[in-house]
C-alpha cells in the first residue's frame, strides 16, 4: 500500500489501463455523522459531515451507453445501461443504478470507461455506498455534458437503495455526501431537504473510531426500527415522528413502541441543540448532547453493540475527550467522538493502548483513530473540453 491518495490512485489506473489520461474526474466523500442518528426516515434533523475521504473515478466518455468499469480490489464489470439494474450485481448495482434513476428522471447520461479508487474504509459506517452511488451519477452525467442540482441527485441516490437494492434507508447519507464544506457540518431537514452549513467550533477535533467490527445480515433490524417509528406515527396520528412532542409519548401504551419514539423526538431535539451549541462555539455541550445520543440508541433504540458501546464508553473516560457515540446505522462499525484538539494526539494514543474489543464481538478489521477534517461535497472535478 502507498501513501497516494484515491485521487492519485485512480488516475494512475487510468493511464496504465487505458493509455492515456482521464478526461472525467469525479469524486464524492464519506460522511460521519456527528449527532441525529435514525432521525432521517422519520423526518428529523441530522448533523453529519463530510470526510476527508473520497471516492474517486477517473474515467473518459464512450460512445455507446455501456460502462465499463475496475476497482480496486474487485473484478471490473461492464453496465449494460439498456438494461435493467441488478441487484445482486455487489457495488456495480450502485453505479448501474445511479445511472438508470437519472435517466428514467429525464437527465442525459453517457456511457463511461473509468478506474475507481476509495480512500473510505468500508463497513466502518462512513457511507461508502453512498458516495460510490454519488460520484458514479456525477460520472453517468459528466459524460453527456449533464449537470444536476446536488440534492435532486442525493434523493435519486437514495431511492438507489430503496428501489434496486431493496434497503429501506433514510437521505442522510447521500445529502451528507453532496453539501459537504470545509470546516462545517451540514444541518440537514430530512423532510424538506433543506441544507445549513454550521461551522464546526475552534479548538476541537472530530475523531472517528473503527471498532473492527462488521455488519451482518442486520438489515432486518434497520427495517424493524423503521416500521417500529411508522406505527408510532400512526397511533400518535402524525405523519412522522418528527412532529410528535414529548408529551405525545404518555399516549403509546407499547413498550417498544414508546421506547423508539422517545428515542426519535430526544435525537430530534438534541441535534437542533447541537447544531446551536456548535454555532455558539460550545463543545462542551455538544460533547454532552453526543454522550447522550449514544445512550439513546443503546438504552431506548437498541441498535448500539458490545464494541459500539465499549469503545464509547472508554471515549467518554478520556481526558480531553468532551463526548462520544456509535455513528450510522449502528450494530457494528464505526463511533465517533469529540475531543479538545490540544488532547487528540494523546487520545489516540491512550484509545490504541486500553481499548480492547470484547469478546462477544471481535474485532474483524484494524481497530483504528482517525482526526478527521470536513471536505467539500461530491463534485465534477474535471469534464471532457
Ligand atoms: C444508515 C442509513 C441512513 C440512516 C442511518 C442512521 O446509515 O443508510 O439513512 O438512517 O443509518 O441514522
């Protein structure tokens, strides 16, 4: 492995492959997603940012409406964009799919050879799917000469995974992947869509911690806490659980049923909160409201796990350390915590040294730290003249 970047990495892909160089450059980043977890597909409020961790392909525009594409680590695969997506086609059913949304949505796309390079760990819930989905619609389009409002090809990215993959997902991932800013998060309204950049406090760093461990066969569970919060809503009779009150909460007599609607209108509530304390500069508090988030998801929504929990929990011990959390879907993967920058060197080090996954859920992949910045959203990097 070198130090060289996705960017670098695809491009050189390109040219030994190809012989020549890229004419079109897309990219699109990861996301982390800072506090607002679940609210997504009930309407709410989320907070994620993008990561300095990209999908990159480089590529040129071909003739016909066919894509032929490598990636590392995977056998190339050729689209025929005729034809309908299949799902069980691994990661070429995001990048066929893409493809076929935008043009059944009336968008020009062409067909592409090209190169992929990630630079997002996989499994570590940072929405690599979504940025793959983005930066190959962003490639699908660049190729007839198309451009397309980054929140209309968020949406069509989600409907990717509802409609071809068959996962019941929510738009934060790839509206996280298109708004993102140096140095802010994104706000996000997940029922309007509408998008705010909150810029990040002075003096603290984001830290993403990869437990090692993987997702599997849990998407059942994500589908069950999804119908779970629509038949709160129908008894609340509200549309989502986004306009359902606390006060609301007294009337759901299930258990369970209570317990994920709490869980939604607290994370609701906490992310509009830690989108002030970041425009006030107050880390402490967002530290604090980022604990409590964990706490939910783990006490009330049950979709935290030994590793997720642990490795928050010692987060939280940790001198410098203002608040941690599990990230994303939940159940294995990635947490995130926020830590005085002046303590980040030191927090790594001292997380390398005492965390240690349990046993009931080993660690699969490097337990891994990563400070991470905020990057630009996915973007068209180069375009044929
Ligand atoms: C996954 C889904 C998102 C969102 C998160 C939880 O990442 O893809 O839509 O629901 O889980 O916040």
């Amino acid at each position: 492995m070198t130090d060289a970047t996705a960017l670098e990495r695809a491009t050189a892909a390109y040219i030994e492959r190809f012989g020549s160089e890229p004419t079109l450059i897309t990219r699109a980043p990861g996301r982390v997603n800072i506090i607002g977890e679940h609210t997504d597909y009930n309407d709410g409020f989320a907070l994620p940012m993008a990561l300095p961790f990209d999908i990159v392909i480089a590529a040129a525009p071909t003739d016909d409406q066919s894509i032929s594409a490598q990636s590392e680590g995977f056998e190339p695969t050729t689209i025929d964009l005729s034809m309908a997506p299949d799902p069980a086609a691994g990661w070429a059913a995001y990048v066929h799919g893409i493809a076929h949304l935008l043009a059944e949505a009336g968008h020009a796309v062409g067909g592409w050879q090209g190169c992929l390079a990630s630079d997002i760990p996989a499994g570590a819930s940072l929405s690599s799917s979504a940025a793959l989905t983005m930066a190959s619609g962003l490639a699908a389009l660049g190729a007839a000469g198309s451009t397309i409002d980054p929140i209309e090809l968020a949406l069509l990215g989600q409907r990717v995974e509802n409609e071809v993959l068959g996962f019941p997902s929510g738009n934060l991932d790839q509206l996280a992947s298109v708004s993102g800013r140096a140095n802010s998060a994104s706000l996000i309204d997940c029922r309007s869509v509408d998008v705010t950049p909150v810029p990040l406090p002075a003096g603290i760093e984001i830290v993403i911690m990869d437990t090692g461990t993987r997702r599997e066969l849990v998407d059942s569970e994500y589908a069950a806490r999804r119908a779970d919060c629509e038949r709160a809503a129908e008894i609340l009779g509200v549309a989502a659980l986004r306009d359902a009150t606390v006060a609301d909460l007294d009337r759901l007599e299930d258990d369970q049923l209570l317990m994920r609607a709490r869980h939604i209108v607290g994370e609701n509530q906490r992310t509009l909160d830690a989108a002030e304390a970041m425009r006030a500069g107050d880390a402490v508090a967002l530290g604090e409201l980022m604990s409590q988030s964990h706490a939910s998801l783990r006490d009330d929504y049950h979709v935290t796990s030994p590793a997720l929990d642990a490795i928050s929990a010692l987060a939280q011990t940790m001198p410098g350390c203002l608040g941690a959390r599990m990230t994303g879907g939940g159940f294995a993967g990635g947490a995130v915590a926020l830590v005085r920058a002046d303590a980040t060197d030191a927090f790594v080090a001292a997380m390398l040294d005492a965390y240690e996954p349990p046993v009931e859920q080993p660690a699969v992949a490097p337990v891994q730290f990563w400070p991470v910045t905020a990057n630009a959203g996915a973007e068209i990097l180069r375009t044929p003249s």
